[in-house]
C-alpha cells in the first residue's frame, strides 16, 4: 500500500511510539507466523530480472492478441471480448447455430468439460454477458504461437464433435 | 557459513532420538534422497509438454489416496516419494502446462521451485525475529512496489498466500482509515451501528473477493454499490460520479465531509470516504486494487485504473 502507516494501523500490536527495533512484518497483516514467501518472489526477480519479466508478460499479451485474431478468422467461433490484457472470452458458435441461444449455451459448457478431459489443452466456461463462454486466460510463460493455435484447434474439433451428438 | 564452537558430539555413542523418530534423516540419506527429489522435479517439469495437461484421477488413485490409514510408526522416505510419483504428480491442476489457459494460476518459475528447500531448511517465522528472512521481504516488497509504480518510502506491503487475501488485508487497512479520519477507531469499536457506513464502489466486472472480504469485515455485501462498466469492461466513471451524488443526495453517512462537494470536486471525496475501485478478474485480466482513501491523488489513480 502507498500509505504504509495506514496498514500497519490496521493490524498492529505494538504503537509505533513504542517501536524498539524496525518494525516486523506481523504488524503489517493478520498473521503473526508467516512463510518465508518472499524468497520465491526474490529468487524469481533475481533470475529473470524487470525485463525478464516484462518479455514474458508482453508475451502473454501477445499470445492472447494472436488467439483473439485466430478466433476472429473461423467461422465457427465468436470473439466476445479480448484486450488489453492476456484474457480471450469466445464462443463455439456455428453460424447455423446462433440464433439457438439455449444451444449454445450448452454446446459451449460441454466444450469446455470435453476439452479439459482429452488432456490436450484446457480451457474453463464462464458466464459473460448472460451468455455461456469459452475463456483463455494465457499466463504462462512458455506458452508459444504453436501452442495457441493448437488451443484454437481443439476447440474446434471438440465443438464439431459436440455439435455432431447433439444434431 | 561460519561456524562456532560447539562441543563436539560422538554421533555414534548416542542414539539420536530425532532421527530413530523420523524428524530427520542422518545426512548421506538426506543427500541421496535430496537429489532423487530434485531429479523427480527435473523430469515433472521437463517432461511437462509430453503429458497430458489434465488428466481425471481413476478410481484407483481416488482410493489410494483417499483410504491411506495414518500410519502409527513411520516409513521410509522413499515410500513417500514413490508414493507422490504415482498417485500425486501425474494428476496436477493443470497450469504449468503451456496449453492450459483454465484459470489465472501461473506456471512455476524455476528459481521459485529451486528456493523451496532451502526456504523449507531454515522454515524461518517472517513475522517475528530479527533475521534475514524478514529483510529479504522488505527489500522485495520495494521491489514489487518499484515494478508496479508505487513509491518506495513511506508505502509497506507484506506477502500473503493470494489475490483474495490480499484485497482482504488492504480493505481492512482503508476501513481503519477511513474511521480514523471520521474521528473513531473501528478495530476498538467495532461496526455496530454506531457510526455512518462505509461504502465502496467496485465495478460490474469486479471480483468476488472483495465482496467476502466486505462480508468477512461485517460490513455486509449491501455496503458495495456496483457501478456499470463501459463497452471496453472499464468502470464508467462519470456512473461512478453519478453514484456518488446520488448517494450523498440519498441521505447516504457515506461522506465525513460536512457539507457535499459542491461543485464536483473529487479532491475533497479522497478525504472523506472509502472508496474502492477494481478492474477485475472476470471481465479483463487481473484484479488490481487500491484502496482510493489511501492515495495522494484520487483522480490521477483513477486514471491509472482505467488505463489499466
């Protein structure tokens, strides 16, 4: 927090009149034994440094500006929203299939749950503007242009098989 | 690492009752099995492309797990780690896989995995103590202040277990602001309806964990007033502004000013109220969070959300 007094004023024990030593950090949160968690974030920080960091983030920018056009070129699927940062929500929907709301809606939860079991890629459903929608959330820093093109392959063949037991 | 003088110890003329319990390990086990395990963690990450990148557990694994008795005597290490090698790492969440794209878990870093015995060696509590373990995280928590645009003196922060409990930690930091500048302490008395309500004002995309978090605080979910976004998932600002007025207007305690800002002046609202603004998880991306009654500058970090 910017106003590093305000938080401790939340939650410390020991008023800062009375300080004796720099203040430790269970005056700062709730908890008063806490995990060496910052040394993941250090040893991480040390290793790929800000710009380390920065490429790999631009990169998952990147990946989702790229998903968010591969979807745009297929038929068979809806780009609801992308941008700016690494999130894509989408549909599996036919163009034969949109104006069945209740379908789609269906067709794409079963999408997702089929997705996620034949193990080749994964993505979750999620209601969006009271539709039910497909959604990519790309933070991973090994993900790489293949990669989203094989995510945007699967989804249109799970959602062709899917459609084919539905009709 | 320097060492000090100790009295020797004979390690064979006395049994040692930590090891013959299992708490520890005499060390050429530790070193022997210490490698398997970074080797186990080599192969897993390694060979990450080549599994599938969530697979259901079959009954068998369910059953292995699940009916495991707790075992009265202990058992050698290498069964525990046979044991995760075929019931545990088969069957991750997913992320870490550079095909999931499922929910806003990273994938592991390396350096974060290599860390973690050595963090778990020392096993330090960075709460209380003067050791490095503390002042590793308040030069870390500047750094995080740093990479995001925060300023480096006079802010504090504290790594937590999340995103959720985060937002928890900062909202209860502004409530106590926000009392205090109202004149009252709310961590001695409490919310019991002895003093105007706070509210906040979270948009439409906003994630839920402010709202348990305001449950949680006993403020009651009705405290958070939902603006609409823009077509873009932005929180409409002149709504907000709109909202403000009207619940001013409404009789709302929300203010501790004495009199509304008239005109429209929202330099005056950063001293007076609580208010919490969040782009959001499931609209747009991350959940980025700041307590407004705590910054220098309410419309210039409004700026900064709605850019983000």
């Amino acid at each position: 927090m910017r106003n590093g007094a305000a938080l401790r004023a939340a939650f410390s024990l020991t008023p800062p009149e009375q300080d004796e030593h720099e203040p430790w950090l269970s005056e700062y949160t709730l908890q008063r034994t806490r995990r060496f968690r910052a040394l993941d974030v250090w040893a991480i920080i040390q290793s790929a440094g800000r710009n380390g960091l920065a490429e790999a983030i631009a990169n998952n920018n990147k990946m989702a500006l790229l998903f968010a056009h591969l979807v745009e070129t297929q038929d068979d699927l809806e780009l609801i929203s992308s941008g700016p940062l690494s999130i894509v929500r989408f549909r599996f929907a036919p163009p034969q299939l949109r104006n069945k709301p209740l379908l789609l809606d269906q067709l794409n939860k079963a999408v997702a749950y089929e997705m996620q079991q034949r193990g080749r890629a994964f993505l979750t459903s999620t209601r969006f503007q009271s539709k039910e929608a497909l959604r990519a959330c790309i933070v991973n820093y090994m993900t790489t242009e293949a990669d989203i093109q094989a995510i945007v392959d699967e989804t249109l063949y799970v959602g062709r098989k899917v459609v084919s037991r539905y009709s | 690492m320097s060492k000090i003088d100790t009295l020797p110890i004979e390690e064979d003329s006395v049994a040692n009752p930590a090891r013959s319990s299992g708490l520890a390990f005499d060390e050429e086990t530790f070193r022997r099995i210490g490698y398997q395990v970074i080797d186990e963690a080599a192969s897993y990450l390694n060979g990450i492309r080549e599994r599938p990148v969530w697979q259901s557990m079959p009954d068998n694994v369910h059953k292995a797990i699940r009916e495991q008795e707790l075992p009265a005597e202990g058992h050698p290490f290498e069964e525990t780690l046979a044991f995760m090698k075929h019931m545990i790492l088969p069957f991750p969440q997913g992320n870490g896989h550079p095909r999931f794209a499922g929910w806003i878990n990273s994938a592991p870093a390396h350096a974060g995995v290599l860390v973690k015995p050595l963090a778990a060696a020392m096993n330090p509590n960075c709460g209380i103590g003067d050791h490095a373990g503390q002042e590793l995280e308040r030069r870390t928590v500047q750094w995080m202040m740093e990479l995001c645009g925060f300023p480096v003196e006079g802010s504090a922060g504290v790594f937590v277990s999340g995103g959720s409990e985060a937002n928890f930690t900062c909202l209860q930091a502004a409530r106590q602001w926000a009392a205090q500048v109202d004149g009252w302490d709310v961590r001695a008395e409490g919310v019991q309806g002895m003093h105007r309500p706070f509210v906040l004002y979270q948009s439409d995309q906003g994630h839920f964990c402010i709202r348990r978090s305001v449950e949680a605080m006993g403020l009651g979910r009705n405290a958070i007033h939902i603006i609409p976004s823009t077509p873009s998932f932005q929180m409409d600002v002149d709504r907000l502004r709109e909202q403000i007025l009207a619940d001013w207007a409404a009789g709302y305690g929300l203010f501790v000013l004495q009199r509304p800002p008239e005109p429209w002046r929202p330099e005056r609202l950063i001293h007076s109220m609580i208010l919490l603004i969040c782009a959001t998880s499931k609209g747009s991306g991350c959940t980025l969070m700041e307590p407004m009654a705590l910054s220098a500058s309410w419309m210039s970090t409004l700026r900064l959300f709605i850019r983000a």
